[in-house]
C-alpha cells in the first residue's frame, strides 16, 4: 500500500520538499485541480504560521474556515513552530489534510488530563482531555507531531480519532499514559512514532500500524484495547514494528480493557523491555476465554514464545493472512483511495 511513500528515508525527503513546493509555489487558500489516470481532485490549500506568513497564526482558525460538508480535499499546510491550543476537526469537515513541515519541529500539543478541572465546572475524563480531536472522516495527517505534555499526573490524551478512514504518515505521538486513543472506525499509521508509560494506545477502533517505532517510557503496558464482544472486527494490529522501551523486563504487549480484546503483533521486532509472558489479563481470569492476543515471527530479545501466557495465540503463517492489512482493515479497497490522492498530489504539485 501507499507505493508513492516507499516507507523509506528518501521517500520522506521527498514528500517534505514536495509539501514545502505544494505551498510555496500556489498562493494561500488557491485551489488547484488535476487528473491523475481516472482520479481528479479539488484541492483547497489554507497555510497556518505563527509568524504571519501565512492566513491562520493558529491551526484551529484554519480548521474552521473549512466549510461545513466539505466535499473537496483541504490540505492545511502547518509551518515549523509549538502550536499550544486544542484543536477539534469536528464531523462536518471531512477531507482535511494536516500536513507539516517538518515532523519534529511542527508540534500540536495541550496539557488536559483526566481529573482536572474545566474551566467552565466540571472535570476532564480522559478521552476528553485530547489535545487534538479527529471527528470526520478521511482525515490524513503527514510530518507533524501530536503532544500531550500533562506528564505523570493522569491519563492525558494526545490525540483522539474516532472517525473512520483515518491515516497518519511520518507522524510522532508523544506523551506518557494514554497517548494514542484510536477509539473507532478504520485507522492507517504508517511510520509513525508512538510513546508512553501505561496503556498509550488504547481504544476500539480497527487500527493497522505499518512499520511504526512503538516506544516505552519507564515501563509497564503497551495496549489497552476495547472490543466487546466477538462479533465486533476491531482490533489493533502492529505489522513489521520496532518495539523499544526502559528499563528491562518491564513492558507488556497489552491487557485487555474490554473482554473480547484483539491485539496481534506480526513480524514485528521487541528489545529486552517486553517481559517474558508478553500479556496480561488486567486482573480478571475471565479474560483468559475471551481476549484474543496473538502474534506471528516475533523476533528480538523480547520475543520468547515459551514463555508467553498459555493463552496467547503463535499463530502460522496461514494464520497471520486474515490480519493483513487488506484483509483486516481495507475489504472495500477505501486505502487505494487514499493511495491515489496520495500520487495525484505529487504528480500534480512540483
């Protein structure tokens, strides 16, 4: 899937030039159409700066100059800069595209926590204290970072997606417990970056991480998934991943937040931070029955199927086919979609 990134160092060098040429070459706000083989796209480009090069000095301004209903793809261009303000792409605005200049340096960040108290009376629970909301569908975020600074003292959410057709490229995901709540509908990370302590990937949604670096801040779990029942298709799935943490001997693969939790690990990479059983049941033996947690060629000091809970699944090559990423995420082709805007904007933008 997505060819046109090549999942690689020089792919990336060439989509941030290829961003930064989208944006310097058309005006602000210009639209710009094209035709790539049978796809045509309208393209609405808004540019948000704080320095005042561009339209918007803040993200959530640009977000809501996006029209309701929107049909036509809108690509804010976000520059260099620490963008302190929670930032809601709410459910009439689909189509939006978050693209930043440089993923290290292009920061959308917040510091709510669960327990803190509202401004206007009240207290944030955790899927609330997000610093970014994603609430409409085909929302694609390339080269930026999504932060919660809240630290240790609670759950304290980066960002929260709950609509379907999500995907995230070349994005970093910072915090400590619960950073990532990919809550529902189908969701694509591809090379991404996600840390945290406790439980920092965690909700119900259908999410597929291609390649991704997952890393553990001071130990303890990875997953937190939701799932209900077994007749639910969501899941995680961590495909081809770097698992890394500190210290040793201190992380879990995940636990299940709901009874019927699914979480598989394929062919990925685990350092000497993933304990030996590799899971946990989250105190409740009941869960052994229901929760499904499986993986396939496992390799790395942390990988140690022998010592894994007796009710975890090494599952076969065979196995492993029903959760590709075709199979488990994209049935009705909706990533071939997002692949074709992805090389109609740069075959269509210098």
């Amino acid at each position: 899937m997505l060819k046109c990134l090549a999942r690689t160092k020089i792919a990336l060098v060439g989509l941030c030039s290829l961003c930064m040429a989208l944006f310097l070459v058309y005006a602000p706000s210009a639209g710009f159409t094209g035709t790539a083989g049978a796809a045509t796209y309208s393209v609405r480009t808004l540019v948000v700066a704080q320095d005042g090069s561009g339209q918007f000095t803040t993200v959530q301004a640009a977000v809501n100059a996006v029209p309701a209903n929107n049909t036509a793809r809108t690509v804010i261009y976000i520059k260099d800069g620490t963008y302190k303000q929670v930032v809601t792409v709410p459910s009439n605005k689909p189509f939006v595209t978050f693209a930043g200049q440089d993923e290290n340096k292009t920061i959308l960040t917040y510091n709510n926590y669960h327990g803190e108290a509202k401004p206007g009376g009240g207290t944030f629970g955790t899927g609330d204290s997000a610093s970014v909301f994603i609430e409409a569908t085909d929302f694609l975020a390339v080269n930026l970072t999504f932060q919660n600074t809240a630290g240790s003292v609670a759950q304290a959410v980066a960002i929260n997606v709950e609509a379907d057709r999500a995907n995230f490229y070349h994005v970093r995901f910072l915090g400590w417990q619960d950073t990532l709540l990919a809550w529902q509908g189908r969701q694509y990370y591809d090379s991404v970056y996600v840390d945290g302590r406790t439980d920092y990937i965690f909700g119900d949604a259908t999410a597929y991480f291609n390649n991704c670096q997952i890393q553990s801040l001071d130990g303890w779990g990875i997953t937190a998934q939701y799932r209900q029942n077994a007749s639910e298709t969501t899941g995680y799935v961590l495909s081809g991943c770097t698992i890394t943490g500190t210290p040793a001997n201190s992380t879990i693969l995940g636990r299940p937040w709901g009874p019927y939790a699914r979480v598989v690990y394929l062919n990925c990479r685990m350092d000497a931070s993933i304990v030996p059983a590799g899971w946990a049941n989250w105190d409740n033996t009941s869960n052994y029955k229901t929760a499904y947690f499986a993986e396939y060629n496992s390799t790395g000091p942390g990988a140690n199927p022998s010592a894994r809970v007796s009710w975890f699944h090494q599952l076969t090559a065979a196995q492993a086919q029903q959760f590709s990423v075709n199979n488990f995420l994209s049935q009705d082709g909706w990533l071939n979609a997002a692949e074709a805007f992805l090389n109609w904007l740069l075959a269509n933008y210098p």
